[in-house]
C-alpha cells in the first residue's frame, strides 16, 4: 500500500506536503482544510467588520460611543 504524503486543498485542489501549513475554514457545519493561498485569498475577501468579529472587536460608530448612554 502506497503511503499518502500530502492533503488536497478542498477550495483549489492544491497537493499541500508536510512543510506546508494548512487552515481549516468554517462554513456553517462543515469546516474545511484549505492551503495557505487559499486561506490569504478567502480572508481578504471578509469585509472590515467580519474580521473585526473575528478577533472579539466591538464595532460601534462614533455616535454611538458618545451619546450611547
């Protein structure tokens, strides 16, 4: 039996290889293991606020900072 040295990106198909890092990528129930160009191109297209959620941030508007009571 041949051994199996490589995972398949599951957005581009890429054959990602030992010294490669892989990224898993959340859509809804399934997550997926994506290669690291897939991960930069996919996370680029997040808007400002996705991403902001992602890390914990709160995203408020000024307005609301100064007169939210």
């Amino acid at each position: 039996m041949k051994k199996i040295d490589y995972i398949i990106c599951n957005e581009c198909g890429a054959h990602c290889t030992a010294d490669e890092e892989m990224f898993s990528w959340d859509y809804g129930k399934y997550n997926r293991l994506i290669c690291e160009d897939c991960f930069d191109a996919m996370f680029d297209e997040l808007t400002r606020n996705e991403k902001a959620h992602l890390i914990g941030s709160e995203v408020r508007t000024v307005e609301d900072i100064l007169y939210d009571p």
